[in-house]
C-alpha cells in the first residue's frame, strides 16, 4: 500500500455481542500491546456495548467504532442514533452504508454521504463501505458501479478529514467465498482513483480495506496485495483467537 496510508484492521460484531463478550474484547487489547506496521485496530460491537467496550479498553491499542449513525444531530428519530451521542459512548469511528444497511434499510449513496457529513461533524471518523453483487460482477458493472458509489457516497467535505474506506463484494460476505488477487488489486486501484477524483489529494492517505470472508487462513495473502490497506472483518472478528492472526497478518 502506499506509505501515506496507515492500515486499519476492523472488526464489525454486526448484531453480536453481550457484555460476556466483552471478554473477547479484553483479550485482544491485552495481546496487542504493540500494533505491527504502524497500524491501527478497530472493533465495532453493536451500540450496546460501545460504552461498556470504551470504558473496558480506556488506554489500550484498541479503538472502537460503531455499525451506523443517523443523519440528523438529533430529534424524533425513535431507535435511531446520532453521530454525539456515539462519539459521548466513546466510539472514534463509525461505519458507514455497508451493504447490509443498503440493502436491508434502503440506504442510499446520498443517504451514505449524509451520514458521512453527520459522523465528521461530531469528530468521528468514517469508514465508507461499497461493493458490487455477484450479477454485478458477472456482467462486468462491477468497477462502475462501485466507482459510483464512491462518487455519491464520499462527500466534498471529506477534504483534508481522516477516512477509509471499505470494498466489500456483497457476494463475499460471510459465505467463504473471495474475490481473485488480480480483481482486489483492480478494484482497489479504481478505487483510489475515484476517491483522489472525488475528494483530491487527502484522497491519497484514505486506507482502503478489502472486507468479506477475511480469514486467518486468507489475510495474510490479501493484505499484501497493492493498495489493500487493511480489513474489515466480520465473523472471524468475533473471537480473539481469530482476529488477532488477522491483525498480524499485516
Ligand atoms: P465477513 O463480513 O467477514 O463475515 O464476511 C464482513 C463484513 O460484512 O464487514
């Protein structure tokens, strides 16, 4: 990856997680007393736990993120949560328009970009997630359309703000199955060229994480392709015997 980009290996617990996994939580910052390469680790537990996951892991090389945060300051948004409200739990990072919430919850790129002007507002940083389906990619839209994403996702403020963000193939999530090396490292180059289009030169220190299917077994291989600066990792995040191999791995 290019040196400007410091790495980010996060974990996204998705809908998982009670104060007993915690615990899993404690391990990993206790093992990761020093973080390889320069990098940066995240776990994103569900907003639950942030503020218990804050508090537990206060001084340790472990930041926290959240899964999502609503667009507006605040209001009569019932069961939705504002970017202060997460920053106030002690979370740093906020994961933004993963696949899950456009397509379960209908989000779209300017729904995304929104979010994005909400979390810097209250300090935090984003983590921007795009990636293709598999009739997508098999008819050869995938770069255009994860290229648009990124066009009406990332919004003109991002100038001069600390960001990543995310490739996730929605294909790839969660069932074992990844993309070739050569099409990550493709994606990944278009990927940067529509950020630096998009945003200008900050554009060149946003890390961009590969995310779907990480593994111990496969991340080694994938953080050591060309302009992958890092992971998103789902269900191997969710225990620390699986995601610490993936933070070394770097
Ligand atoms: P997975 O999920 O690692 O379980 O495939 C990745 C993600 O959705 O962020």
């Amino acid at each position: 990856m290019p040196k400007s980009v410091r790495p980010l290996i996060a974990g996204n617990w998705k809908m998982n997680g009670l104060g007993a996994s915690l615990a899993e939580a404690l391990t990993l910052a206790e093992a990761l007393t020093e973080i390889p390469a320069n990098a940066r680790v995240a776990l994103c537990p569900p907003f639950t736990l942030i503020g218990r996951m804050a508090t537990a892991l206060k001084g340790s090389t472990v930041e926290i993120g959240a899964q999502d945060v609503h667009p507006q300051a605040s209001g009569a948004y019932t069961g939705d949560i504002a970017a202060a409200m997460l920053a106030d739990a002690g979370a740093t990072l906020v994961i933004v328009g993963h696949s899950e919430r456009r397509t379960m919850h209908g989000e779209t790129d300017a729904d995304v970009a929104k979010k994005v002007e909400a979390a810097l507002a209250s300090g935090l940083e984003p983590i921007v997630c795009v990636g293709e389906t598999l009739e997508e990619r098999k008819s050869g839209k995938a770069e255009a359309i994860v290229c648009g994403q990124i066009e009406g996702s990332l919004p003109k403020v991002l100038e001069g703000r600390a960001f990543s963000v995310a490739y996730e193939p929605v294909w790839a999530i969660g069932t074992g199955l990844t993309p070739s090396n050569e099409e990550i490292v493709a994606m990944h180059a278009a990927i940067r060229a529509a950020i630096v289009d998009r945003v200008g030169e900050t554009g060149r220190k946003a890390a961009i994480l590969y995310g779907g299917s990480v593994k111990p077994a496969n991340a080694m291989e994938i953080l050591a392709l060309p302009e992958v600066g890092g992971a998103l990792v789902g269900g191997a995040s969710l225990k620390a015997a699986d995601f610490l191999p993936i933070v070394r791995a770097i």
